[in-house]
C-alpha cells in the first residue's frame, strides 16, 4: 500500500478533527483552546481543497465549505 501524505482527504480529516475539539473546547469555556483549533482547522481546510480533484464529491465537497465557514465565523465573531 502506497501511502500518500498529500492526499486531501488527509487534511480534510484533520480539519474535520480540529473543528470537533474547537467545539468541545468552546462547551468547556476555553475560548483561547477552541481559537486555536478553529485555526489550526481553517488551514488543514484550505490545504484540503488546494489538494482536493477539480470534481470533489460529497461527503468532502459539502464538508469543508461548511467547516470552513463555521472557522470563519468563529474567527470574526473573536476578532
């Protein structure tokens, strides 16, 4: 099996994992802690869909627009 470190599907997992900490870290009351995974998440994002096949199919094409969207959100609502 060839392992491939580049594979989109990597860094929407990855993305997909931050966001979920952001939000048990926010349920905790550890803004700093969920500010950072919202981060970390939007980059592993952005790189999952400068990776990702010009013809992405669901799950990952409707995944990380939405995932991407909420780091936004969050960002802003920080800022």
């Amino acid at each position: 099996m060839e392992e491939k470190p580049d594979y989109f599907g990597n860094y929407h997992g990855m993305g997909k994992a931050l966001v979920a900490q952001a939000r048990g870290a926010k349920i905790r009351g550890k803004t700093l802690q969920a500010k950072i995974h919202y981060f970390d998440a939007e980059r592993s994002l952005v790189t999952a869909l400068e990776k990702a096949p010009d013809e992405l199919e669901p799950p990952a094409s409707e995944e990380i627009p939405a995932l991407l969207a909420e780091c936004r959100r969050q960002k802003e609502k920080q800022s």
